[in-house]
C-alpha cells in the first residue's frame, strides 16, 4: 500500500464507475435492506439525486444478537434487483468466507466492516478475489494499524482496495465516533490507494452529514458513503444517522459546488 512503490493515485474500476483519481465517488442507500420497496425506492432516489454507487447493508455485524441481523441472502437478492432497475453498482458487507462465492458473483465491492478490519483470514480470502473491497478502519485501530490490514488484502495479489475512515472511539461521546479527519491527509501521503469517509457512522447524527462531508472533500477525499433511508425514524438500524431522499438530494446540490461527482 506504500506510495514509494506507486507514486500516483491508485484509480479502482468498478464497471463503467471509478473510485479515486480526480472525481468524488458517492455511496448511498440503506444501512441495512428491508424490503424490496425500501431498497428500490432510496435506489431510485440516490440515483437520481448523483450518487455514483448503492449501499445495503444484507449481512448486518450487529452489537447486541438481538438485533435485526439483516435479511441476508434475500437482502442480496433485493440489492440484486436494485442494480437490475438503476444500474447502479452496488456495495454491501462481507461478515464470512462461507458467503465469499456468493459475493465475488454478484456483489461490486465487498464491503469489511470496521468489527472485522483485523480478521486476517477473512482479509486473506478476499484478497484472493479481484474484487474491489472497501475496507473501513477498525473501531480502535491506528492508521498503520489499518494500512498494514489493506497490506493483508494487496500482499494476496488483490490491489483494488478502498480505504474508509468511519470515525474512531474517543474520550467523546457526544458523537457515535470521532471522525478523525486527519487520517485522510496522513494515509494519502503514505499510500497510493483511495480514501472515502463515512461520515454517517462517524457521527451517528443524521444532522452532522452534510457539515462533515464538506469537511472530508475540504481534507481531499476520494469520496463519501453516506446512509439514506426512506423512513430514518422506522429504520432496523442507525436511523438516527439516516437521512432522507430529500435532505440527501439537497446535500448533493451543495456537494455539486464543491467536487466533480462521478
Ligand atoms: C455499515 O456500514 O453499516 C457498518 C456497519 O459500518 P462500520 O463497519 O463502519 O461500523
Ligand atoms: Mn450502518
């Protein structure tokens, strides 16, 4: 992942799409898939409005066993029909090697989750896939930490990964996590791959997406995933730092002034 052996920016193909390079990649959708309505309404909706690339969630790694775990291989089906109807690609978590075929056929970007940023062997696995793979930063892990986990996906020959800071545990708990907006800078400098942020699980405030975006394409990132939600007060998971089609069209508008969007 080092810069000294690829100076320029690594660019990430995703069909007709690319993360990283000039152009600000957006990631929207759900947290989790819940329907077949929902996925295809917000799919609908965030296409239309420019994002680039659709997020459900099928595979949720919840905290408590109680919770909505998410609707699993149909969740994939749902995102599936999604892509069939929008054309968007789309970019949903990983949470098992067992799931691994599954995902290398249907799935754009396999998604690893923050809770499995430092499982070695899922990272192995999917670095022997020429999928490109988000990798988001571990709850606590540091930023050599978390480029020597990319280095884990690359040294398997698989060199599409994107990085993603999604905020940090801090002393602060006003906000969910503390996005450090620093590790954007720091990990450009070090490394040649894409970084996006997460500003949605970072703050865990639906209200506080659109000031940290603005902060994260102001730090130079590749590009943004951001959770939309038909109905943020009903949702199965993190609807409080959901925002709607509407509010996330508006975004979008303001964001246009800021960055070319792929
Ligand atoms: C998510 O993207 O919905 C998610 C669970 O994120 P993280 O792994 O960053 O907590
Ligand atoms: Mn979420």
């Amino acid at each position: 992942a080092n810069r000294v052996f690829h100076p320029d920016d690594s660019v990430i193909n995703i069909g007709q799409k690319t993360i990283g390079g000039k152009k600000l990649a957006i990631i929207a959708g759900p947290c989790s898939v819940e329907s077949k309505d929902q996925i295809l309404n917000i799919a609908k909706n965030v296409k239309k409005s420019g994002a680039g690339f659709l997020r459900g969630g099928a595979f949720k790694p919840r905290t408590s066993p109680y919770s909505f775990q998410g609707m699993k291989e149909e969740g994939l089906e749902l995102l599936k029909y999604a892509k069939e109807k929008t054309g968007l690609p789309i970019v949903t978590e990983l949470m098992s090697p067992n799931h691994l075929d599954k995902f290398v056929e249907e799935v754009d970007v396999i998604q690893i989750g923050a809770r499995n940023m430092q499982n070695f062997d899922l990272l192995k696995e999917v670095g022997k896939t020429g999928k490109p793979i988000l990798l988001k930063r571990g709850l606590s892990a540091t930023i050599e930490e978390f480029l020597m986990s990319a280095e884990y996906i690359l040294a398997q020959g698989n060199e599409k990964v994107i990085l993603c800071e999604r905020g940090i545990r801090t002393f602060e708990n006003y906000t969910r996590n503390t996005l450090d907006l620093s590790a954007v800078p720091a990990i450009k400098k070090l490394s040649h791959l894409p970084v996006i942020v997460d500003p949605s699980h970072a703050a865990g405030l639906w209200w506080m997406v659109e000031p940290l975006s603005k902060a994260a394409i102001a730090v130079g990132a590749d590009g943004l995933i951001i959770e939309v939600h038909n109905d943020p007060a009903n949702a199965k998971s993190d609807g409080k730092q959901s925002i709607t089609p509407d509010r996330f069209h508006t975004l979008m508008e303001k964001l246009k002034k800021l960055a070319q969007i792929e």
